[in-house]
C-alpha cells in the first residue's frame, strides 16, 4: 500500500469529538453510554516499526485480521497500539479489516480519526490493508448517496471493488460485499456467480473468506439471515478453510461446519455481550485483533486483547487435495 497523505485530511477540517459524540447520541439513543465510552480520546502509539520487516514466500505468510474499529476513540487506538507492538515482535504485511472502519461520520471526514492517526505506525512500515465493506461504510448502503460513500472508502484503501480476490504467499483471499440487496442470500446472484468461479479457479493452498456480517454469531446482531445457507454450499463446494467476519463486537471461533471455521472479529473499538450457541467453539466479550501465521499447509491463529493477552489460540490444517 503506498504511504497515505495525512495533510489533505488535516487541511479538510475535522468535527470535535463532542460535534461527533453529539451526532451518535442522535444516530443511536438506545447506547449513549457506550457512545461515550467508544469516543474518549486516545493517544496513538509513537512507536517506529521497522519497514517491511515480515517475509513472504510461496510457503509462508503472516497477516493480521480485525472489525469495527472505526470510532477513534481510546479503544480502538488500544487495539491499534497492540498491533504495533505485535508487529515488532512478529510482523506481518497484510491487515484484512472486516468492515465499519468509520463510526459516527462520514469516511472523508473522519479518515485521519479513525485510520491514519491509529494506524500511523503500521502505514509507515509498509503495511498493506485489504477492506471488506462494513454497513457503516456506507450507512445507508445501497442507497444512492451512501453508494458514493462506499466509492470513497475504496479509493482512500486502494481497495480495487466491492468484492474482489488477492493472493499472498500460499494464501488466495476472497472479500465479499454483504452489503448489496439481498446480504449474500440469494438476492446478488452476480457476486456468488463471481464468488463461485473466483473459487473454482483458484489454485493456492489456504482459501479464506473475508465478509463483514457474519454468517454465524451468537452474539447481539446474531447470525445474518439467510447467509450460511447460501454460502454454506459454495464453501463446502471449494473446501474453503476459513471465514473472518465482523459486525458483532466480540470474539468468537465455531466448531468446524462442513469442514469450514468461522471466526467473529468485532472488537476492534467496542464490545457487546456473547452466549455461546450450539456451533460455538470458543466466546467472549473483549476488544481483541486476530494474528494469523501460515506455513505450508498449517496456519494458526491467534485473537489479541489490547494488553497482550490471548483469547484464544487455534491451529488449521488446509482443507486443499483432501
């Protein structure tokens, strides 16, 4: 990812937190306090990662995941703050971010709060972020207005479309959008027939799915209607391994589901409460980011509280050739 301009969004002139706060309060009166806790200032890390640090090879890839990071505030820059500080220790190229990088405003405006301010250290290191689109992206998604918004956010990442696929080291990474009518549920059949062949000819070891509402949660927001069921046979169907989510803000890891993991990670600037279900392997309510690391045909995964400490720790072995 090229080093993003900071004086452009400097030079546009951003909202108070409490102008933010204020409009939140208005946007959801249901969690004013949860409102006011998400946007108490943070001081950013000052910390200088070494550039490039991480290796990739055809072999091996480190990359790190999370969602729902974008409210500024001191949470999410705890979480960011952890990152840095695991980059220095085991760094990694590549963030996927599994939507709702802007809260309570519009990504123009916010863009320096919510991305480059938090995320100053990884930018200058090099790393590379891969979105997949947040119903906060674009709050009325697919509404007319809202669809310009969704635009900016994809040029401000470098993000090439709503839906599209990369590959790094033995991993090919698919992002869909669960935004568009009809959340993935039937009612897109352009981007499952694009998801289907991306799949079909996809030749790397490790497939995993990046898609912002999850297609099991037990948490607040639940499962997204209708999705595990259309996307459960085109997963089963490519041997998929692993699907990241986002959009409930807790940590949650299934059991495998035909041979796929699901994980929820959510906390990337606030928490809401979680009741392990039946296809629950492991849950909590926590501010967290995942830390990925794939070597042949093993990956293990790693869900990071802000102090450091682990959540859970699990390994897969690739579901390709078997």
């Amino acid at each position: 990812m090229d080093k993003l301009s900071r004086r452009r969004f400097l030079a546009s002139g951003l909202g108070t937190v409490g102008a933010v706060a204020a409009g939140f309060l208005l946007f959801d009166q249901a969690w004013p306090l949860l409102a006011r806790e998400d946007l108490i200032p943070g001081k950013p890390s000052e910390a200088t990662l070494t550039p490039n640090a991480w290796s990739e090879t055809p072999d091996h890839l480190v990359f790190a995941a999370l969602g729902d990071n974008g409210t500024g505030g001191r949470q999410a820059v705890a979480v960011a703050d952890q990152m840095a500080e695991t980059y220095a220790l085991r760094p990694y190229g590549l963030v996927c971010l599994l939507g709702d990088i802007s809260y309570y405003g519009s990504i123009q405006d916010r863009f320096h709060d919510v991305f480059e301010e938090p995320f100053e250290p990884l930018i200058e290191a090099g790393v590379r972020f891969e979105l997949s689109i947040g119903n906060h992206d674009g709050t009325r998604y697919p509404a007319s207005g809202s669809v310009a918004e969704v635009d900016q956010v994809l040029a401000l990442l470098g993000t090439p479309g709503r839906y599209y696929t990369t590959s790094h080291g033995p991993v090919d990474f698919f992002y869909l959008d669960s935004n568009e009518p009809g959340r993935c549920d039937g009612g897109s059949a352009e981007q499952l027939d694009w998801f289907e062949e991306a799949l079909g000819t996809s030749t790397n070891e490790w497939k995993i799915v990046g898609i912002h509402h999850p297609p099991y949660s037990a948490a607040r927001y639940g499962t997204t209607p209708g999705e595990a069921e259309t996307l459960a046979p085109i997963l089963s169907r490519h041997a998929v391994d692993l699907v990241m989510s986002g959009h409930d803000h807790h940590y949650e890891r299934t059991v495998p589901i035909d041979g796929t993991t699901y994980v929820v990670s959510g906390g990337g600037s606030k928490t809401t409460p979680v009741k392990p279900s039946e296809f629950t392997a492991v849950a909590e309510s926590t501010l967290e980011f995942m830390h990925f690391t794939v070597d042949g045909d093993q990956l293990t995964g790693e869900a990071i509280r802000p102090d450091g400490g682990l959540v859970d720790r699990f390994e897969l072995t690739a579901r390709q050739g078997r």
